[in-house]
C-alpha cells in the first residue's frame, strides 16, 4: 500500500509466486475512502531530448 495527497494505491493480492505470469490488480481510493474511477491526464514535465545518435 502506498499513499500521497490522500490516494492510496492497494494491490489486490500482497503477494505473487514467482515465476508466474499474472495481471496486476489495484485499487485507488481517494481521501473520502471511496474508490477513484475517473482521472484526467496532466503533464507537467517536459520529455528528455531524444539523444539517439544515427
């Protein structure tokens, strides 16, 4: 579990086998405690110069 600003992210199984291959199911829940099920998409970084050489 993790938490900032009042979100809590949850994953929904503690633990994993390993060597397994499984979907990665969470829960977001805001600080009302009710689950989040809309978000808008910010960016507030700009990207990396693409240093790719040629």
């Amino acid at each position: 579990m993790v938490s900032q600003n009042g979100y809590t992210l949850s994953l929904a199984d503690a633990r994993a086998r390993a060597g397994t291959d499984r979907p990665v199911r969470f829960t977001i829940t805001g600080p009302d405690g009710a689950p989040v099920t809309a978000y808008d998409v910010e960016h507030e970084k700009k990207s990396a110069p693409d240093r790719r050489t040629t």
